[in-house]
C-alpha cells in the first residue's frame, strides 16, 4: 500500500471483490526490459524506470548509523546471506562501505533455489555460522538473514541472542545510535513474543503495544507516530524507516551498538538481564496435525479457560488465562481469536496458537516463556528453565492427547 507496508484486509477484501468483477484485459507487446540496466525504458505509453536499490538502502542506512564508529571499532565478523536477496547489499555495506574483510559475507551470490538449502535464519539452517560462532577462535559478531531479507538471525561469540532478546536489547541500545538518538516513541512486539521488550518500554518511560502477529499491525502504529522499534518472535524486526522488518538493518543497528560500548555480544545480553531480569523463552511446533484433532485442542482449550484462573501446576499458578483480542488504536478495528494466553504469577506464561502455513494439516504452536526476575537464575540452559512450562502446557492443553504426539517436531 501507499506506505509501502503490507495490505490490510480492507484492501485485499476490495481487491478481491474486484476480481470478480473482471470481464477484459488489456495487453501491450513490448520487449522484455533489462533490469540490470539502470535508466529508463518505455512500455508502450508507460515509462519504467529501473534503480539501483542497493545504493539507495545503503545510503538510507549511513543517515541512520554510525560508519565511523563501526569502522573504527575493527570489529570481526560472519554474515550468511544464504544464497538470497540481501547479499549485494551486504556485500556493498559491509565489505565496501564498513570495511569488514572480503569474504565476511558468505553465500553472497542470490541463487534461484538458494543453493539447494533453506534460507531460514535459525540454528538448523544457519548451522554453520552457528558452528563458526562457537568455535574457540569465533568473530565478534555473526549474522543471518532469510530468503526476502526482512528477517535476521544474531550470534555473538559463543552467545546465541533469541529474537525476543535482540528486540529488546536492540531498543534499549537504539540512542547509540544517531538515526535514534532523540528516543524512541514506543515499542511494539507480536502477541507471541516474549515481554523482555515491555520492560524496556517501561524502563524509558514509553509505551509498549501487543498486537496480533503481522506486520500490518505495527505498520498502522509506525504511521501513526505511535512506536519506532518493532519486532515479532519468528525474528523479525525493524523500524521507522520502512513499514516492514528489515534484517539487515537489525545487523547494522547490533554493530553499532558493539562499536559505541566496546563490548562484546554476551556482556551486552548478561549486563540487559541484571538489569532487566531474563525472559528464557522457546517455540515448540507440531506440524502436519491433523486439522480436526487441531481444532479439538483449541476448543477444548477455550473452554476451559474460566476454570483455570488460581490452578496450580508443580510451582507455576495460574493468574489470568484468555484468548487473545486486539483492538488496533489507530482505527478501532478489532482482531479475535488470535490465540490462549495463560499467564502464571511472576511473568512466566505459555500461549497456544494454530497455524494454517503447513503444507499438509496444522501447524500447532506452543509459546514458552518462563520470567527469572533480576538477582534470579540468569545463567541456566533454557531447556532447563523451561521445563515445568512444557510440563504444565501438556497438563493444562492434553497435547498429546490431542495430537498423538509426544514430542514437538522443530524446537526454536
């Protein structure tokens, strides 16, 4: 749309709507255009111009961040472009423009099919920047993005950073930055995400805003002046400067930040816990289940969640269960149904949400968060952390009674 975010439905309903009422085209015969030309070309009465869209986001990113201080700062590190679109702009920023090495970005070249892989950023199809990371003689920093480019995985040395920590620790560092340097206006993240970013907004005396999961929600805030810094579990994240997530710009904002403190990516996640507390936190799918066994969890699920308030289970109390709604301040519209939240004393909660992107079936999604509040146990393996929430989501849900299924099929 005209704020080049994604449509809202009222859109896409008028679009389809459209459709239907279709009864000619028209056509024009006109060469094929050469996109790697710049300049302008004319198809039939219609001129169309092809840019150069790396040297516009590369110029756009300079006003936002800090060069000199990154260049300076001679900072070490690994990006994965995994063969797709955002290797020549990462090539073009950090190689050229940051002078990082030659060959700090890797699988640079966007290919067709992504040579043959996955281009998700995450530890299974990221493997080998992981293995890169944790290796005694490690870079400073290591980075991932996916196949269109809006989504952005952080290692440190020897320090993994879950997209929910990164949102937060990204807004509470942005003012290092000169593109943020006056604050921020607020902070928003998806429902699902975990509340380590509510903490910072409340630390800096600015709204935080919970919101369905799509960036068409945020995009509505950013417009109206309402939050800067945007970000959803699935490890997307971005800003004002466009109304979609951008991961590269998170990269960019993660050197910055290196480059200004000096510090290293696990001093700067260790000093956010002490002071903020630690939001251990994991995704667990179940996908291709079988839509009516799905449906039967959800529903059982729903009702179930008047009765659940003051439960107890192993040393989690429930405090407050629902399922959640949103009511978009900007326009007053309404999105249902997005999901069950429940909510125990102290912070920890675990959320249930059905997903339809699976090829075959649903794609059940169990949200996992367990809050260790400041001078708790900041250090502990997540799975560890997390254990009495898996057992009390399986308590509280029948997931395997559900589903058939004694174990999820991808952990993130």
């Amino acid at each position: 749309i005209a704020n080049g975010g994604p449509a809202p439905e009222s859109i896409t309903d008028a679009i389809n709507a459209r459709t239907l009422e279709i009864d000619r085209w028209l056509t024009v015969d006109a060469a094929d255009i050469d996109l790697d030309q710049d300049g302008e070309v004319m198809v039939g009465d219609m001129p169309v111009e092809v840019v150069d869209p790396v040297e516009d986001y590369a110029a756009l990113m300079e006003t936002l961040f800090d060069f000199d201080a990154i260049r300076a700062a001679r900072l070490t590190m690994a990006f994965d472009a995994m063969s797709a679109v955002t290797g020549p702009y990462a090539t073009e920023i950090l190689e050229r423009r940051l002078g990082f090495a030659a060959g700090t970005v890797r699988n640079g070249t966007p290919l067709p099919d992504f040579g043959g892989h996955h281009p998700d950023p995450n530890l299974v199809h990221a493997h080998e920047l992981y293995e890169t990371m944790m290796a005694p003689d490690a870079p400073d920093f290591g980075a991932a993005s996916d196949g269109d480019g809006d989504r952005n995985l952080i290692i440190g040395r020897h320090r993994f950073v879950t997209p929910s920590d990164s949102l937060a620790m990204l807004a509470a560092n942005a003012h290092l930055a000169p593109g943020y340097a006056g604050g921020l206006k607020g902070i928003a993240r998806s429902m699902p995400t975990s509340a380590a970013a509510d903490r910072v907004a409340e630390a800096l005396g600015i709204p935080a805003y919970e919101t369905p999961t799509g960036w068409k929600f945020f995009g509505n805030l950013l417009d109206a002046g309402m939050a800067t810094i945007c970000g959803e579990e699935s490890a997307g994240t971005g800003s004002d400067h466009v109304r979609e997530k951008d991961g590269l710009w998170a990269v960019l904002l993660w050197l910055n930040i290196l480059a200004v403190r000096g510090e290293s990516v696990d001093a700067i996640a260790r000093d956010h816990w002490a002071k903020f507390g630690r939001n251990y936190y994991a995704r667990h799918d179940y996908e291709g289940v079988e839509t009516p066994r799905a449906d039967a969890l959800m529903a059982a699920l729903r009702g179930s969640l008047a009765t659940l308030p003051g439960n107890q289970f192993g040393d989690l109390t429930v405090e407050t269960a629902d399922e959640f709604a949103y009511t978009d301040p900007t326009d007053g519209s309404i999105s249902r149904n997005q999901g069950v939240r429940i909510l125990f004393t102290g912070g920890s909660r675990v959320v249930f949400r059905l997903s339809g992107t699976g090829t075959t079936g649903a794609t059940l999604r169990v949200y996992l968060e367990r809050y260790e509040p400041v001078g708790g146990d900041l250090d502990r393996e997540t799975g560890d952390m997390l254990a009495s929430i898996v057992a009390a989501a399986e308590s509280i849900a029948g997931i395997a009674q559900h589903t058939g299924r004694s174990a999820p099929d991808v952990v993130t």
